[in-house]
C-alpha cells in the first residue's frame, strides 16, 4: 500500500540510476536507503517524497546518501540557457550565476558566452537547499 503511495517516488529512484537502492515495506511504514549521485539528485528525491506524504511524513523512512560532495550537480548546457537561468534553477535565485562562473573558470572567459554541451559544475553553497535528515 506504502510503495503504492510513494510510487513517484520509486519511479524517479529508478531514473536518476540510485545506487544501492533498497525499499522495504515493515510495520505500517516504508524503508528507502540508497546512493545519490549528487546533492541535487537527493533533493529531487527528498522533494518528491514531500509530494506524496507532506512535509514531515510519518510513514516513510528514507536514508539517501550521497556519493559525489565535490559539487552539488553537473548540468549540460543546452541551447537558450544563460548562467543566470541554471542558477535560478539550481539554486533558486539567479543573482547567484557568478558562483557557477567562478567553478567554471576553466572552460568559461566570459559568463555571457556559454554554449550547448558544455557540462557546468554546480558548486555546493555554503548551506545546502535541503536539510541531510533522514525522516522516520
């Protein structure tokens, strides 16, 4: 009934390839561990969850680690984007676009010229976008 309800959830685990995924059904709750790629892709799962089952669900109990803390994503630049867009959608404020320029500084001269295939790394801010809890 719980994998039922969290489905979404299971469905975007098996997308972003979560490593060592496990899921368990046990006394009335639902037990999810696993290997993140990367800060982003456990919030994307912590996010997911909130849609299912509130803001501090009782009946799930997820223990995402993550295996890359070096940057907080990877993004393939794809055409129309601007530094301030990937910011915005990262980090939820497009005036943060010079922290995404200053770790690119090895394939960026300028922050107006960046180009379709291009992989960005996105830095990890000093506070994360999301607590490291493991709800249970």
């Amino acid at each position: 009934m719980l994998t039922q309800k969290y489905q979404n959830v299971l469905d975007l685990g098996q997308k972003l390839q979560i490593k060592e995924g496990d899921v368990q059904e046990l006394d009335g709750r639902l037990k999810v561990s696993g290997i993140a790629n990367t800060q982003y892709e456990k919030d994307m799962l912590w996010n997911e969850i909130k849609k299912s089952g509130g803001d501090a669900p009782t009946d799930i109990e997820a223990d995402i680690k993550v295996a890359d803390t070096s940057k907080y994503h990877t993004h393939t630049v794809v055409k129309g984007d601007t530094l301030g867009a990937i910011a915005k959608h990262y980090y939820d404020s497009a005036s943060k676009y010079p922290k995404i320029f200053e770790a690119n500084r090895d394939i960026l001269d300028d922050p107006n010229k960046i180009r379709p295939g291009q992989a960005l790394t996105i830095p990890n801010l000093e506070q994360p976008k999301q607590e490291d809890n493991v709800w249970s």
